[in-house]
C-alpha cells in the first residue's frame, strides 16, 4: 500500500451565512502518522477533516492528498478512495459484515474472487474471522466489533489516507481503550497515514504521533508530539484546554 501525507494550505471554509468554520489553516500531515485534532466544540475540527474528502468543500486554499490537490478531482471518485470512519459506524443494518466490507469495492465493480479475497483478508486482520462474522449483520455484533467492521471496510481498497472522526466514542470506556490499542498496532503494521478527530485527549495522547491542538476558526495552537503538547503547552489556551480535559494535574 503507498500512504500519502495531507497537507492544507491556507485553506479557508466560510458558510453562506458568513460563519467562517476554518479562516487560514496551514497543516502537513506526514505519510505513515496519525495526526489527531483536538479542541473544544465547534473549532473546526470536523470541517477541517470533512474538507480532505469533500463532504465539506473548501472556500479558498489548496488542501492536496499525495500531492495531488484534491478540487482538480471528481468528488465522488475521491470520496471512494479515501477510508473514512465515524463515531456510530454507519453499518448498512441489512447487509452482512462480509457485504458492508464489500460496499466500496462493489461500487467500482470488482469481481466477486477478488471482493472475496479481500473481505476474507481484512477481517482476519481486525480479528473477526470471515468464517465466523462474515455472515452475521450487524444487530448480531457489539459495539466494538461493529467498529472493527467499520475499520475494515474503511481499509477495503488500500486508501491512501484515512480520515476518523470519533471513531470510537460510541463504545462504552473499557473497550474502547482496547480497541485504540488495537488499533494503533494496526496502523504501524499497515503504515497507514491516519487524520483523526477527537474530544478525548486521552484517546489523542495514546494514538497520535503528532496532536494539532484547534482553537476557534481552525487556528492552531500548538502541533506536537503528545509529550510536548502535555508537558510544554505553548500558551495559555492549551494550558486551559489540557487542565479541563484532566490531562494536567492541578
């Protein structure tokens, strides 16, 4: 699989109504990290994950995937090559596993050996084997195997990036360390290049290589490894940010 890096230049989202999500956000993400943006509600985080796939469609600014800038492509070709997760999954409820890891594949028309070979692949690599899952839907799953489903069907056609936006908040606190752990040893294996949203910069500090710490408008506040940000906030915002979240002691 070759993994792409992101990078957004001076890229500004402004709503019809004048609201402006994002002013000028400057950002690389590296091929092979897991950059997670964090912040408090309604800093931009989502729009500035939406806008790499285009749900969200950038005002002005350049945002390019792999060097390629991401406008001069056709939307719906470039949503299907981008893996993307969400908090509640988005499971089709009556398709099986094997069929809601199929989806995008079907869509581009592969035939049915190499569907097969690649659904039976992922989900051994998620842990929930073909024999077993594949035929199951996903009322018959819990809650964190439906977000092992939604892994793999994100992985389905070897994107280049993938895009997660509270990928596992919908899963009660135990699990979901469990699964973050899982996860992050799926993507050193993989190399995968990861963009993630999160409200928990606990679930930031234990994923990411790198943290963008968002404040309103989509300004960045800091960028750093999870030891900088934590122990070397780099102003009072962050300071602030951290201590409400828990993750500073008093």
């Amino acid at each position: 699989m070759d993994h792409a890096g992101i990078t957004f230049d001076h890229v500004r989202k402004e709503y019809p109504d004048g609201t402006v999500a994002v002013e000028d956000l400057s950002l690389d993400v590296a091929p092979g990290e897991i950059m997670c943006l964090v912040g408090p509600s309604g800093c931009g985080k989502s729009t500035t994950l939406r806008m790499v796939n285009r749900l969200v469609e950038p005002t002005s600014g350049t945002i390019t995937v792999d060097g390629a800038d991401i406008m001069s492509q056709d939307a719906v070709q470039l949503r299907r090559s981008i893996g993307y997760m969400i908090q509640h999954v988005g499971l089709f409820p009556h398709r099986t596993v094997a069929q809601n890891v199929a989806t995008v594949p079907s869509l581009l028309r592969w035939d049915k050996d190499r569907k097969q070979r690649r659904v039976e692949e992922l989900l051994d690599l998620v842990g929930l084997p073909h024999s077993t899952y594949g035929a199951r839907y996903p009322h018959e799953l819990s809650g964190g195997e439906r977000q092992r489903v939604g892994v793999a069907r994100a992985l389905a056609i070897e994107p280049p990036v993938l895009l997660m936006d509270e990928p596992f908040g919908a899963v009660d606190p135990q699990r979901r360390r469990s699964l973050q752990q899982e996860f992050r040893d799926l993507q050193r294996q993989l190399g995968l290049t990861v963009m993630m949203v999160t409200h928990d910069i606990r679930e930031a500090v234990i994923l990411a290589d790198r943290i963008a710490v968002f404040s309103e408008g989509g300004a960045i506040e800091q960028i750093g490894t999870p030891d900088e940000v934590i122990t070397s906030p780099a102003n009072d915002f962050v300071e602030d940010f951290l201590a409400d979240f828990g993750a500073i002691a008093d």
